[in-house]
C-alpha cells in the first residue's frame, strides 16, 4: 500500500536518537538495575492539589467536550501571568490550549509554513522541530552554536542565514539540550532582524520558569515583537505534569484563531477535568515551582561536584532546566558508542547528544530525573566506566 510523502518527511536521525531510551525502558520494566537519564521525566509525582482537582473534576462529571481553543477561565489566567512576566497586552483571545507545547510546534508549524518557506533554529536544538517544519513542507535550516560559546547563540551567524525564503526563527529560551538562558542583548538583536525581514519568531519557552542563575526574559516583551512572536508554554517541567499534556500557545488573535480551527481538525479540545487541574497549578504556581526549581538546583550541583572531576569528562553547567550536557570526547569515545557501552556496562542511560545538531558532536545529555542517591550511584557508575573499571556487579545488560 502507498503511504503519503508526510510519513517520510517526519522521519529523521533526531527522531531515532530515542532508541537507547526505549530499550532503557524496557530493562527497567523486567527488573534489571538500570538509572534512566535518557529523558525528561522525573521520578517525583504531580503535586497533590493538581491531582485532588483532577479527581474532584472527574467526579463531579467534567467528562465532555470543551471548547476547541479551551475554556477561557484557564485562558484568561495563562495570558494574564504572560502580561505580568511581559508587559504585553493580551488576554484570552491571545491563547489557545495545546495537548503540551510539542502540539504547539506542530500546529505552528502548520498554521504558519508552507513548502518553500525556511526556517532558521540554531543548534543544539530540541528534537523534534525539524519534523514539525517538514511536516509542514519547509525546510529547517540549522544554524550552528560554536561549544566554545558554551552554546550561548551567534546572532551573526543566524543574520548570515536569512534568505528571501526566510519566514521565520524558532529557538528555545531556556534552551533543551544544553540549559542555556538568551541574554537580553542577543534577544534585542534577534528581535531586529526579525522586524527588519519581516519574520516571524516562535519562542520556547517551556523551562523558564526553572532558570537558576540567569533571569529569564521573553522576546514577546520586546519592541515591535508582540505582533510577530509565537511563545509556547507547557506545565509539564514546571508544575511535573509530563503526563497530563498541557501546554499553551500565545500570539496574535488572528494566529490563534487558525490554530483553533486547526485543533478542530486535530485536537478537539483539551479535556475538562485536565483543564481544572491545570488551573489550580496556574493559582499554586509560585509554591509550586519554587520547590521543584530548587529540586533541580540542587541536582545539577550534585552532578556538577561529581562528574567535572572526571578525567575525560567535561561538564557544562546548566543555566536552567533539568539537564546537564557533558563532553565526554576526552574518553577517546564517539558519543553513540559511549551511550551504548555505558549503557551495557553499567546501566546508565543518557542521550548521545549530537541528535540535537552535529555542534553537540561529543557531548551527551543527562537528565537530573532522579533523586540525589540514585543521582550520585549514576555518576560512579559513570566514572567507573570512564576510568576504565568493569562492568556492574553480575555483568553487562
């Protein structure tokens, strides 16, 4: 049978790079002793009221259909708190509820591009953007971040890039893989280009509310940006709500109007009950996100103590977020083989990073998704692995 050429568009090495998470998943579920870093998402549980309002909601009966763009309570509270963090003025017509902020790339990326549009994202980027802009006929061009900038982005190198088929920038402010925060100036200079060549911009912005040293700003609340940004939001690292699928796109009216006839195509609403339980994380925000901030915080200078001191190993200190990039091209090592050889001899999984750009060629990716003790046993297995030692007690997976 023929299949449309949609289903090879979406195929790719930085869709592949999971592999290694998936056969992690599948030692951890025959019960074998493996410390899973692979992915982001962690060991600790939603918060209770989250949960309790969910409950209550399903029991009360709030199990029908709701408004394809989503209930403008929910709505109304998102744009609000963008209006505070922003100065932009929006409210719930600038929102549309998405099923978490990677449905908000794909239907941007539909509801914006067509084919012979580009799309510039500098690299490392996240995962799947490359998909969602052939999904939709573009082209996605990388640009690369030199890792001596410690992966801080070259606006130079992103002006360079544009084309007369330019249509837009899309980045990740904190950014996955490598935690860095955009400075202000590299924004400012982002959002001129951008007004200059008449492009729009799509702002992830899924991990800012888990910055540590550095503030985190939004292009949106910009000069000019407003009418031309695209910021995406998702409770599911802030609020550890991975599960649930809420996210949240904030644009113009008009963009979000298309993407609520596109939900209706696609989505057909967020459900009622997940709506109310996002609520009450948006109203419990402060507490909530202050604890799990300090969760990470404290993780990643667990890991940072630990695996800096590793001959071989270098680490890169996150600005934000829940994951640590390491170098580790002084083991003599490429990354795929470091992956899967510390995988089978020790138990440990984390992601060979270069499927997050050819730039992040010798690094991988470790996720602080597991608490402290399980933490430090991963980073001597690590550096029992890196120094040369054998494999665990029992022998490899």
């Amino acid at each position: 049978m023929k299949y449309s050429n949609l289903v090879e568009r979406l195929q790719g090495r930085r869709t592949s790079a999971w592999e290694i998470h998936r056969v992690a998943q599948q030692a951890a579920a025959r019960g074998e002793d493996v410390i899973v870093l692979s992915v982001g998402d962690p060991e600790f549980s939603t918060p209770a009221p989250i949960v309790e309002r969910a409950i209550d909601a399903l029991r009360a009966g709030d199990t029908h259909y709701t408004a394809m763009a989503g209930r403008e309570p929910l709505r109304a509270a998102i744009a609000a708190e963008h209006a505070r963090t922003t100065g932009c003025d929006v409210s719930a017509a600038n929102v549309v509820l998405t099923a978490g902020a990677q449905n908000g790339v794909f239907a941007v990326s539909l509801c914006l591009l067509e084919a012979g549009d580009e799309v510039i994202v500098p690299e490392p980027m996240y995962l799947t953007y490359e998909a969602c802009v052939r999904a939709a006929g573009a082209t996605l061009v990388a640009v690369p971040v030199d890792p001596a900038r410690a992966f801080h982005v070259d606006c130079d190198a992103l002006e360079a890039a544009i084309t007369p088929r330019t249509r837009a920038i899309f980045f990740a402010t904190p950014c996955n893989p490598t935690g860095v925060v955009m400075q202000r100036a590299d924004l400012e200079r982002i959002a001129r280009l951008a007004c200059e060549h008449d492009l729009w911009v799509l702002s992830d912005e899924v991990y800012a509310e888990l910055t540590f040293e550095r503030d985190h700003v939004s292009i949106a609340s910009l000069s000019g940006m407003a009418e031309r940004t695209v910021t995406l939001g998702s409770l599911s690292k802030s609020h550890a709500m991975a599960g649930w699928r809420v996210g949240w796109t904030i644009g113009p009216a008009t963009l979000i109007e298309h993407m609520a006839r596109l939900a209706l195509a696609m989505l057909y609403g967020l459900p009622g009950f997940i709506q109310q339980a996002a609520l009450t994380a948006l109203e419990n925000r402060a507490e909530i996100v202050a604890d799990i901030r300090e969760i990470y915080r404290r993780r990643r200078d667990v890991v940072f103590e630990r695996l800096h001191r590793v001959p071989g190993l270098r680490c890169l200190l996150p600005e934000a977020g829940m994951f640590m990039m390491v170098d580790v091209s002084g083991t003599g090592l490429d990354t795929t083989e470091f992956t899967w050889q510390l995988f089978r001899a020790q138990g440990v999984a984390v992601l060979d990073a270069s499927a997050f750009g050819e730039t992040a060629n010798g690094f991988v990716r470790l996720g602080l998704v597991v608490g402290e003790d399980r933490l430090i046993e991963a980073c001597e297995r690590i550096a029992r692995f890196v120094e040369g030692g054998r494999g665990r007690e029992g022998g490899g997976l």
